[in-house]
C-alpha cells in the first residue's frame, strides 16, 4: 500500500516520473520479502504443528477445552496456564466474570526474518500477542474459549504472519491445561488411594481388638472362678455367666458391622459384673442409659476401651477401690455417652493421650468425620469423664449390626 502511494506520487514528478525502472525495482524488491515472509511463516508452522493447513496457518488460533471441574476451580486452573507462558507480559484477571486477558510478547529471534532488523516487514509486524480467556460454568464441568490473536486488526492479516507463534501460545495452553487436569486427578486417586489404605488399617485394628481379650483379664477370672468352686460355688457359676456373655460380644463378627449402644453396654455391664465379683466392695457401677437411646449406632469396643481406662488407670490403683458411672444424653442432633470414674485421674502415667483413647479418636473421624467427637476431661472431684458425642443415626454407607449368635 506504501509502494502505492509512493508510486502515484513518483509519476507527477517531472523529471523522476520517468524513472519507472526505479519503481518496478523497489516492487520487486518488496515482493521478495512478502513472498520470503510467507514461506518463513509456513516453515515455522510446518516445523510446530507437523502440518500445514488453514488451521494452522491461520494468525488467530481458538481452541474450546471442557474441564472437568466446577468453573471457579476451572478459572483459577487456565489462569495458572496462562501466567507459565514464556514472555508473558501484564495479566487482567477477573475471577467473577470468567474472563482473562494478557499480553505475551513474540520471541526476538532476528534469524527468523529475511535481513534481520532491517527487513522491512518487521516495521509494520505487531511485537506481541494477545491471549482471551472465557470460562462457561456447565453441569458438570466448565468449558474453556481460548483465543490467541496478534495485537493488531483483523484485516491486517492479509498482509502480516505471526510466524506460527500464535498457534503455538494455544497449544502450550491446552497442554498446561491437560496435564494440570491429569495432575488432579492423580492427586485425588492418590489421596483415595490413602484414604482406603487407612480405613483398612482401622478395619485390621478394629477386627483384632473385637477379637482380642485381654490376657491378664482372661487369666484372673478363670482363676477367681476356680478359687471360687471351692469356697462360694453359686458367685463361680455367676462370674462364669458374665465371662460368657462378655466372650460372646467380643468375637469378631463376619463383616465390618456397626454395633448399638445397647449391645456395647451389654458387653461393658459384662466386664464390670466380673470385676465386681473380684474386687468385692472397692466397684460400684451406675448405668443411666434411657431406653430411647440404646439403639444408637455406636462403633464396636469403644465403649468397652473407655470402660477399660476407667477401671485400669482409675480405680485399680486405689486401694480404697471408687464408682465407674456410664451415662447417655441427647442434645440437639448428638448423642453424648460419657463413662466417667473418681479414681486417680490424670497424673504423668495417665494423661488422656492413650493408644487406647487416640483409636478411638481415630475410629471415630474414619467412620463419621467432623461429626463425633472424643472429650476426656477432669471429674470432680476426682477422677476422669470419657465423653464420645455421635450422631443418632448412622453415617453413610456404614453397615448395621447382625446379630450374634
């Protein structure tokens, strides 16, 4: 368009208007660049893309990605992309419309143009690109408008190449895109994978503590009943009724099975009637369960393990023996059951932070997350109040118990 000019002006001279050789030189000249330009443009492209073919020829690239994310997370993903480009310049970003717009300027490589610096051309040619971004919140996922176009109109393309770089900003962005999509999802079956993997671990613990009877709790009630044929026969066949009934609650079950409060104070009221029987007067035992409550899904054996602490770091210690209280109450949509003793309370043997305490806390965020809880807490005016506060209903996907037979 400038030879143009220049040549219409060139005929009104005088004297120079008929040095047409002059003008059909300076054409040929120009051509050469334009032709020289373009072959540059198709080889660089050819040498990206591996095709040529008007897609990829083309000045202004777009590119329509669907993302399998909601559109914010979609947004803050493309966004990264977008800001790992190389020579990426000023970002707008605009999280509450969706939309983003930069700036990346072309590699200065003057290898890639005819004459370097001095070619022509490049006095016309746009130093930069132009990235816009629009996110369309779906369904079930987003879908990504990529545009990538020089900084310049659109009929200027008619005239000027971007020499591939624009084709290439969009494919370094759907890629970034990709492996970022691959990288969540390798996160998340990573993170699945963990999650399983533990709840296992809590099912292992959970199936050897069902089956699992304390030694020296086994030893010392065979003994007392044996010593008891002797001199009080009928307390021997009592203490051997409650062995029984406590065995029989605490063999594994077939499957992962919820118990029932009512089936764990069953078993809890097992244990403390044999310990009742060995330690005479020093055990007192009161039970305030209401009846509405009793079929409250509860984990199994963690009742008994509070049960346990209460008897083993409590009252066992004390010469003078002590009181174990089992109590349930319900307050809004929680079921609190405390076990609560006036033995010895916390000291530096015992200060709450058990491995029996620290399972069931375990247990319990496994099976029911942030909706149960263990407290343990100081009893006035002596002693220590277990309280694990459940929900009234059973979490999802949790089995109910079977019964044992």
């Amino acid at each position: 368009m400038a030879l143009l000019v220049v040549s219409a002006i060139w005929n009104q001279l005088p004297v120079l208007g008929r040095l047409d050789w002059v003008l059909t030189m300076a054409g040929i000249a120009t051509m050469a660049l334009v032709v020289v330009a373009a072959s540059s443009h198709v080889d660089r492209v050819r040498l990206i893309a591996n095709r040529v073919d008007k897609e990829a020829l083309d000045n202004r690239q777009r590119r329509q990605v669907e993302v399998p994310f909601e559109a914010g997370e979609a947004f803050d993903l493309v966004d990264a992309a977008v800001r790992e480009l190389p020579r990426i310049g000023p970002v707008e970003s605009a999280r509450d419309s969706l939309q983003l717009r930069a700036t990346v300027a072309r590699p200065q490589n003057d290898g890639d143009h005819p004459l370097g610096q001095w070619n022509p051309m490049r006095w016309f040619g746009v130093p930069r690109n132009r990235i816009l971004v629009t996110v369309t919140p779906g369904r079930d996922a987003a879908s990504v408008t990529l545009i990538c176009e020089p900084e310049s109109p659109a009929w200027s393309d008619w005239f000027l190449v971007d020499e591939g770089t624009n084709f290439e900003n969009a494919e370094a962005i759907t890629r970034a895109i990709s492996r970022r999509v691959a990288q969540r999802r390798r996160d998340e079956k990573a993170e699945t994978a963990q999650t399983a993997t533990e709840k296992e671990l809590t099912v292992a613990r959970l199936n050897l503590l069902h089956a699992q009877v304390e030694p020296h709790f086994l030893y010392n009630t065979l003994a007392s009943a044996q010593l008891l044929t002797r001199s009080d026969p009928a307390r021997a066949d009592e203490m051997l009724g409650h062995l029984i009934q406590y065995l029989r609650r605490s063999l594994p079950s077939t499957d992962n099975e919820m118990s029932t409060l009512s089936a764990e104070l069953e078993r809890a009221l097992a244990y403390l009637e044999i310990l009742k029987i060995r330690m005479g007067s020093r055990l007192a035992v009161q039970v305030d369960v209401p009846e509405s409550l009793r079929n409250t899904p509860l984990p199994p054996m963690v009742l008994q393990t509070l049960v346990e602490n209460a008897i083993k770091h409590g009252l066992e210690p004390r010469t003078g023996g002590g009181t174990v209280w089992i109590r349930a109450r319900r307050v809004d949509d929680v079921v609190a059951v405390t076990v609560a003793d006036d033995g010895e309370g916390f000291n530096t043997k015992n200060s709450g932070t058990g491995i029996g305490l620290k399972n069931v806390r375990e247990r319990l965020r496994l099976l029911y997350g942030a909706s149960a809880a263990l407290s343990v807490v100081a009893n006035f005016p002596s002693g220590v109040a277990a309280t694990i506060s459940v929900p009234p209903a059973l979490p999802p996907a949790i089995p109910t118990e079977g019964r044992h037979v």
